[in-house]
C-alpha cells in the first residue's frame, strides 16, 4: 500500500477503485507511514500552528428526521431550544476576548429562523468584528438564500455530504432527503464564492469502503476549503441506537488521507473525535488536521444539542475549553492562534509536463 500512499501524496488523487483498496488493505505499518507523511503535508503549510473556531448552536429544532441524528424531529425526547438574537452575539462577544476570530453558527434546519434572521445575525456580527470570519451551518436552503446570507456577511458554509453514495444516502436519512439535492447546494456555495466544507460521518451505519472512496472522489471533485469528519455515534433515541461506533483509527487514517489530497486544506480534529478517544483531537492533529473547534453555546444549553451520546465538553465554559484545548494542542506539540485562518488557495507545481504535483 506504500505505493498507492505515494501517488496520493504526489498526485493528490487516486482512482475510486484505489482508495477502496487502501482503505481495505492499510495495515499498521501503512497507517503509521500515511501519518507521517500527512503530518509532514501539514507541517509544511501550516507548521505546528490550529485554528480555532468559535462553534455557536443556536437552535436544536429541525425539520429533518434523519436516522442517525439525535436532534431529528421524531425524537420527542429532545428537550428543544433556541438562542435569541442577544444571546448569540453575548456568544461572539464573549468569543471575541477568549480569541476567536471565526463564529461559526451551527443549527438544525429550523424554519422559526427567517432569512431576514440570519442575515441580520451576519450583518450585527460583521458590523461589530469586521476582523472576524461567519461560517453557516444551517443545513439545506435555496440559491437565494445562501446569496442573500453571502450578501449580509457570512464567508463559509459548513454542509456535510453525509455520503456520496445514493443508496447508502437513502439508508441514512428519510425519503424527502436527496443525495443529488445535498450536493447542488454545495455547488451553490461554491459558485456564490464561499469557503465551502463538507464531509462525512465515518462508520455510519451500512458505509462500505466503496462508499468512502466515493466521498473521497466527490470531495476529489468538490474542492472545498474545508473538510469535517468524524466517527458516527450512535445515540439512544434514533432508529441507529443499536448500532455500533464507527472506527477510531480509520478515521484517524481519512483525516490523513484528505490532508493529502487537499494539501492546503482546512481540516478539523472534530468534537465526535474527541468523544470516541480522551486524546482523539490531539491525535487528529498529528494525523493531519488543523483546525479545533470549542463551543461557545451557553452552557445551559450545551446538554441539549446532543447528536450522538456521551458528547464531550457539555458542562464546561468556553473560556474553560480554550485553555484546555490549548493545553490538549500542546502536548502535540501545537499551539492555537488568534487568527482568521482563512483558506489560502494554492497553485500546485507543475514537474516534468505533468500538471499539479505537490512537492510539499
Ligand atoms: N454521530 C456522529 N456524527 C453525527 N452527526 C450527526 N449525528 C451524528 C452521530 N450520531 C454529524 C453529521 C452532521 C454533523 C453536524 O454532525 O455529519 O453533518
Ligand atoms: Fe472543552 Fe476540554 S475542550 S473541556
């Protein structure tokens, strides 16, 4: 697997039918090799440097019943709630002096949340932080919308493809939900000019590597700024509670494998990363992401934006998680900056007549 690991890393690509096999047959050994060299990719870009991004949940309503989701409209276990207009911005204000300089505001697709809403959440953000970067992650809306977002300030959009495969697509999620819908929405983004991310819960119920290597292949072809995964979690009020986690160490190995092929790439150590393993977002740098995100939620909130059971970091401040990650991002060897930490995109060298290769 050694070879395939260093056509990824030249390449930045390999054949759908290839990434299957890697991720199939990777043993230790191949794992430890594919982390040194996403951690070298990484190094070269970034060095020992993490972003950081204030994460804000400001509503747990949602109009999707997805099987996986814990805050999915049939659970009527979930007790619901919404942050006004002045709380979010005590969020940001209080985001602002721990050192954040990304707000991302993150909801389930909560239709009480008007456009007019979102946009003036973005212009009061913008109109105080102008230094500061809005990331969306409100699920799925028209071009209109996400043009009128754009317009009022926001910069990136978080929207999870959740898989690339139809079948496995309408395994996860009920039949008013479309895999071909999901990924228009994300070309959307792109054509209106934001930083998009996407991504993919790894050992979701019925997931093949077949199905990982088409994420990999439509994220091949997406080219988003940023790529967020972690490890399904089952949560005990969704038709999923009894299945079981998804795989530490392969999603270990993706974070690794998408760091080569987005060299440049913004690459969260996820929340969910954090939960399956005590040292899972330390590991994740060292694997190749650069990017943590804490929550900044009010903390009588916190417990109730529960996708997946046993969610790290409900009962603690957020002033308390920026010193803890910092401390956590330490003993890697990193450190977080106070910094925007926008996409920076990059032209690949071109060796010996052929296009793109990364000599990173
Ligand atoms: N386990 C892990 N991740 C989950 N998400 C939702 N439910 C779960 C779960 N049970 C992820 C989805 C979504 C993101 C916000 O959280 O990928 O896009
Ligand atoms: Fe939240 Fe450690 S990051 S308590």
């Amino acid at each position: 697997m050694k070879d395939l690991i260093d056509i990824l890393r030249k390449t930045r690509n390999l054949k759908e039918e290839e990434f299957a096999a890697l991720i199939r047959g990777m043993s230790d050994e191949d794992g430890q090799y594919l982390k040194e060299n996403a951690f070298q990719v990484k190094q070269a870009f970034y060095g020992n440097k993490v972003f950081t991004r204030g994460l804000i949940e400001f509503t747990n309503y949602c109009k999707n019943d997805c099987y996986y989701c814990g805050i999915r409209k049939s659970n009527t276990n979930a007790v619901r709630y919404r942050l006004t207009f002045e709380d979010i911005m005590s969020c940001c204000e209080q985001g602002y002096e721990l050192g954040f300089r990304t707000f991302v505001l993150q909801g389930g697709e909560d239709l009480r949340f008007t456009d007019e809403d979102i946009e003036k959440v973005c212009l009061s953000i913008k109109e105080k932080y102008p230094d500061c970067a809005i990331t969306l992650s409100i699920g799925e809306k028209s071009y209109e919308s996400y043009k009128r977002y754009k317009e009022a300030g926001a910069d990136r959009y978080l929207l999870r493809h959740e898989t690339a495969d139809d079948e496995h697509y309408s395994l996860l999620h009920p039949g008013s939900l479309k895999l071909a819908e999901r990924k228009q929405c994300l070309w959307n983004l792109k054509e209106l000019g934001y930083q998009v991310g996407t991504g993919f819960m790894v050992g979701s119920p019925y997931q093949t590597p077949e199905c990982i290597a088409k994420d990999l292949t439509f994220i091949k072809e997406l080219e988003p700024a940023m790529v967020g995964i972690g490890p399904f979690l089952p949560h005990h009020d969704t038709p999923f509670k009894e299945f079981s986690k998804g795989s530490y160490e392969l999603t270990l190995r993706l974070i690794a494998i998408i760091r080569l092929m987005i060299p440049n790439g913004l690459i969260p150590a996820t929340t969910a990363l954090g939960t399956i393993h005590p040292k899972g977002r330390e590991e994740g740098i060292s694997w190749g992401a650069n990017v943590v995100m804490p929550n900044l939620s009010p903390v009588r909130v916190r417990k109730q934006y529960e996708l997946y059971d046993n969610k790290i970091c409900t009962g603690d401040e957020a002033a308390e998680c920026r010193a803890c990650l910092q401390r956590r991002m330490l003993t890697v060897g990193h450190e977080i900056v106070t910094a925007k930490g926008d996409f920076i995109p990059h032209t690949f060298e071109t060796v010996e007549g052929k296009e793109d290769i990364c000599t990173m």
